[in-house]
C-alpha cells in the first residue's frame, strides 16, 4: 500500500489560487478514449487504465461489523454488468434511474453503472416516508428504481401505481420465494449480463445526476448536474479534504443526499482513494472502532453527527477516543451541512487529537466552495476560504434578507465584516444546470452574472467567510434539507387541519427540528389525542426524517393581507425574538382555506 505522503495537497493557498484555471485543471481528467467526459469513466475506468485496477476501491462494513473489499476492477465488472442490464431492460439514454438505498456495494454499482451508460442517476433518503418517495419519483420522470424488499414493502408499494412512468423495480435482496408483483431480482438480472461494456460516449454537458432539494414554496426542486462537474468533485476532493494516494477516506454522508455522492462516492474514487462504506447505523462506538480498524486516513462528516459524539464521549482525560482507539492513522477531519461551532473544532483537538475543518457548499454549487484548507491554521467558527477557481462574494441585501439587485446589477461588499448574501460567479463545473421543469426557478438563483445562494455571512479581512444564517423559511434538521411547503401540505391532508405554518425551532443535537403550528377547522377540538394523531399521520406520510416532532394549536395564524402564513413571525414568537417588520401582517379576520402557501420567497 501506497503511504501518503506528509505534507497537504495544497501547501500554500494563494499560489494556487492564482494560477489556477478550469480549463487547465481538465488535465487531470483522464477524459473518454474518443473525446467527451464521463463521470462513471473518471471514477472507475481510468484506473483499470492505469494499471490500478486491484487497488482497493471499497471497503463495505456490514451491519453486523464485518469488512469485505472491492477493488476498481471489481466495481468496474459489477457497474458494467448493471449497466448492460440497462439496456437489457430497454432504458434509453437520458432516461434516469432512482436509488432508494443504505450504503452498500449494490448502491455503488448502480450508481456507476448508469453514470457509466449514459442514463441519469437519482438518489432518494431511505428516511423518507412514502409520500416524499412518491412525489420525487414522479416530478423525476423515474423509470428504474433500485431497493431493497423492505423498503419497496414499506414505501413503495404503496404509491407504485400513482408513479405511472415507473417501469421497472429492482430489487437488491430478493430472498427466497415469489417476489412482489411487478419487482425483478437484481442480483439475477446481474448474473445475467455481461461483465464487458464500453463506456457511452457523453459530453461534459450531458445530464449525469439529478439531486432533490427544498425550497420554501412548491414542490421539491431538483437540481440537474452534466457529467462535467467530475472536475470540481475531483479538485475539491484533493484540494478541500486534503485527498491523495494511498488515503483511506470515509464520508459518513447518506447517499440520499448531495455529499453521500460528491463525496461518499464520485470525488474519492475518482482519485484513486479507498473509500469505506458503512452499512450500519450512527453510533459511538462503532464509529470509532471503524476509524482505528480501517485506518481511515481522511474523515468527512456532519455538526450533528459531532455534537452526538460530543455528548457520549469525554474530551479529556481517560476514556478520550484517541486513548481507547488507535487513531493514529488519521490525518485530516472535515465536516459539511450545518454550522460547524468553534466548540466541536475543540473538541476535535482534544479528543481525536485533530482540529475538524469546516466546508461549506450545496446541492446546486455540486461541490465544496468554501473550506478551511489543511495547510492554514483552523480560525474556529469560519467555514474558510473559497477553492481555488471559485470566485465568492457578500451581496448587499435589502429588506428581505436578499442580494438587493438594481436594474439588473448587484452590489459587491467590499468592507469586512458587512452581512450581506453568499454569491459565486458564475463558471465553476459542477454548477446545476437547471431546476428539473422549472426554469423560472432556475432564473431567479442568478443576477449580474452571479449565483445567489440564499445563505447570509460575513466575510473578515483576512477574506475568510462565517456563516450567518439562512434568508429563507428552509430547516436544516440533522444536516438534511426540509421544506416546510412539504410538511405544511402533508398535514394539510388531515382533515381536521385548515391551516399549518412549519418551521425550525432550535436543537441542541440536530441544529433544528420540525415544529408545526396548526389552526384547526371549526368543528374540531385541540388536544394531546388529535396531537398524537397528527403526529402519527404526518410520519406516517413523511417518514421520520421530515415529520414534524412537535404540533402546537394555535386558533389563528399570523398571515400576510395576501393570505400567506407568515413563517418568519411563528419563528420570532416561538423563540421569544422582536417580531421585526409586520407592516404586511393581516389584522382583520383571515381568510381560511384559500391556500396551503405560506410566506413566498424566491
Ligand atoms: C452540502 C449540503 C445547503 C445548505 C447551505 C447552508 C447549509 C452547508 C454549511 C452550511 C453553515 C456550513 N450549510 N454547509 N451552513 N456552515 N459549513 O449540505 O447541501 O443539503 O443543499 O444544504 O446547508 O445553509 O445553503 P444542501
């Protein structure tokens, strides 16, 4: 095994900020035989290429803690064979293939193997209820989905018909006897393919994944990346997480989510690393055995997840992790989704022996903007400063907490310290490239040549940016995206409900938790029992993940004069805040039942 070497991948910033440019960087792609870029060629092809075809690509944990390895060559023969099912199985090109799926082998051959034929891939959170399963498939266009029987029993079967485009259902863990109605054994469909497949032919600009995201209003969006972005997954995988040669990298990400997929699975394959994947659940002891026995070199993982561990384990004196475990091994520690507190940047020091380093990114940006790079000492609280090729910038803001744009131009904020609104200019590869179907959606993320990204910051003088805040209703809960349109409308199903206005009341351990304000129709009476009900019926719908954890009865919402629950003032007055602007608060009567909006943003 190949021992990395000591010193980071980018030894100093501002040099290879300044000579750095994509249309160079494209070198480091090793690019399809016959022109175009592939993104299941960049993280699986090329190393069989290169002659490191036995290197190994995984290593799966299994529930029960056992560790089987895969190599590139092996990921290649499992993706290829999926990939000629595909074709077996009469999906087209472009046609896009859902994952509803834990971390596990299957998982990575699916995904490689439609990245690998052209088709586009679609991850879906096992912690969705059926409902949000539902909708994403069928706003996607889905044609194939991956699962597991339990999951297909619990959250497909369910809303199969109401998904009319779906084809076909794969199913990963047939087991014995029949199978249900309409669902195929994957596992034979694999042993009856071909382990022999040419890679298809796609240009840096074909479709490669579609990722759900929420917004405030309307349904979820899904952000549309081109196989193109492989680029900034690889760039910021070597230069943001510090990856090289010879790491052993684990992303404890779901890949249901955006990082499960730039980071659990494109950007370290692409380089060469060994990636673990853990098929269990979160939990102290398991985690940390899995960094001392896999020797994990890199650590790639969220607030929340910190703050649990932070909880459970001392810091300080005996019984510190790095007493019990071996973690000499490791060498860098970095963590995405939410606000990363100077308290667990701490807290890293002294009970792994390493300070975490903050990231900052999207759905929408592909790949990592922002970060505390390994060459520069930790300024615990900021989230760093932008990858080389990535321009940001703070927006002065109006009113509404957003980049103010004045016949079409927005002003930059220069001096240090301003609040104003995250912006990236735009011209990095793996920016989205739509909103699936909504390209007024699309539109309204840009001004003056800049993406607006709807979280507010400051930036120091030193050019290093800290979070503020979101500007819009969206609750960030355990590191997971949810809109509160989505809650709201579910609840809304009930029919004692009339009204519900959704938000994120602070948690100690998840940054956030669903809470729901609900006004009742007149001939239903507030209570613990039809509390308990609504709960239950919403997580039934919803699954754990999105269900609100707290209902709260409230005889009227507070509603703009356009009958738009106004969010913003639920939040002030649950957390006890200065209700701020209410000059567009409707005072007189209100007007039920006309919408399930709430507050419009863009
Ligand atoms: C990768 C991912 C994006 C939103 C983003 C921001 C929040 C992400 C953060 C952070 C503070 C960080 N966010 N990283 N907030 N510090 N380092 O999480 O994508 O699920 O689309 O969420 O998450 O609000 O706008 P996504």
């Amino acid at each position: 095994m190949t021992v990395p070497s000591a010193s980071p991948v980018m030894r100093d910033y501002g040099s290879v900020r300044a000579g750095f440019d994509w249309r160079r960087a494209r070198a480091r792609l090793a690019g399809l035989p016959g022109g175009g870029v592939n993104m299941g060629y960049e993280a699986v092809d090329r190393h069989l290429l290169e002659g490191t075809g036995e290197h190994v690509a995984l290593r799966c944990v299994s529930r029960e803690g056992t560790a089987t390895s895969l190599t590139f060559a092996q990921l290649a023969d499992r993706s290829s064979r999926f990939a000629n099912a595909l074709g077996t199985l009469g999906v087209a090109r472009g046609e896009t293939v859902f994952t509803l799926l834990g971390r596990g082998a299957e998982l990575y051959a699916t995904v490689l193997g439609t990245l690998r034929a052209g088709r586009v891939l679609c991850p879906l959170f096992t912690a969705f209820g059926p409902e949000p399963v539902r909708l994403r498939m069928d706003l996607g266009g889905a044609r194939v989905l991956v699962t597991t029987r339990a999951l297909y029993d619990r959250k497909v079967a369910s809303i199969r018909a109401r998904v009319p485009r779906l084809r076909h259902v794969l199913l990963v863990d047939p087991g014995d006897g029949p199978l249900p109605d309409g669902t195929l054994s994957l596992p034979e469909l694999m042993a009856a393919s071909s382990p022999d497949f040419t890679v298809t032919a796609t240009d840096p600009e074909d479709l490669a994944l579609l990722h759900f995201t929420s917004g405030t209003t309307g349904s979820p969006k899904g952000a549309m990346h081109k196989h193109g972005a492989v680029l900034a997954h690889e760039v910021t995988a070597a230069y943001a997480l510090d990856l090289r040669e010879g790491d052993v990298f684990w992303c404890t990400a779901d890949p249901g989510w955006v990082t499960g997929m730039s980071y659990g699975i494109i950007g370290p394959l692409t380089l060469g690393v060994t990636t673990v994947v853990d098929a269990g659940d979160f939990d102290p002891g398991r985690w940390y055995t899995i960094l001392a026995e896999e020797k994990v070199t890199v650590w790639y993982t969220a607030p929340t997840a910190l703050r649990m561990l932070m909880r459970l384990t001392p810091r300080a004196g005996s019984g510190t992790p790095r007493e019990q475990y071996d973690l000499s091994a490791l060498r860098f520690v970095a963590s995405v989704g939410e606000p990363l507190a100077p308290e667990a940047v701490r807290w890293g020091q002294e009970a792994l022996g390493l300070p975490v380093h903050d990231t900052w990114w999207q759905t929408e940006t592909g790949a990592i903007m922002i970060a505390g790079f390994a060459a520069d000492p930790v300024r615990p609280g900021s989230m760093g400063r932008p990858v080389p090729g990535v321009e940001a910038a703070v927006l002065r803001c109006g009113d509404d907490d957003r980049a103010a744009v004045t016949n079409g131009h927005v002003r930059v904020v220069d001096a240090p310290g301003v609040r104003g609104e995250l912006a990236l200019r735009v011209g990095w590869p793996s920016m989205f490239c739509g909103y699936l179907h909504e390209q007024h959606r699309y539109e309204a993320c840009f001004a003056d040549g800049w993406y607006l990204t709807g979280d507010l910051v400051t930036r120091d003088a030193d050019g290093w940016y800290w979070f503020v805040g979101r500007s819009d209703d969206v609750i960030k809960s355990a590191g997971h995206l949810i809109g509160p349109f989505e809650v709201e409308s579910a609840l809304m199903e009930h029919p004692a409900v009339a009204e519900a206005g959704v938000i994120g009341r602070p948690d100690a351990v998840a940054g956030a938790i669903v809470k729901a304000f609900v006004a009742l129709r007149t001939d239903y009476t507030a209570g613990d029992e039809l509390r308990r009900e609504l709960l239950a019926f919403a997580r039934k719908r919803l699954g754990p993940a999105v269900a609100p954890r707290e209902i709260d009865f409230e005889s009227d919402l507070p509603r703009t004069r356009s009958g738009k629950v106004m969010r913003r003032l639920l939040r002030a007055r649950e957390l006890g805040l200065p209700e701020g602007d209410v000059s567009s608060l409707e005072t007189t009567g209100h007007a039920r039942g006309t919408s399930g909006g709430s507050e419009e943003q863009r």
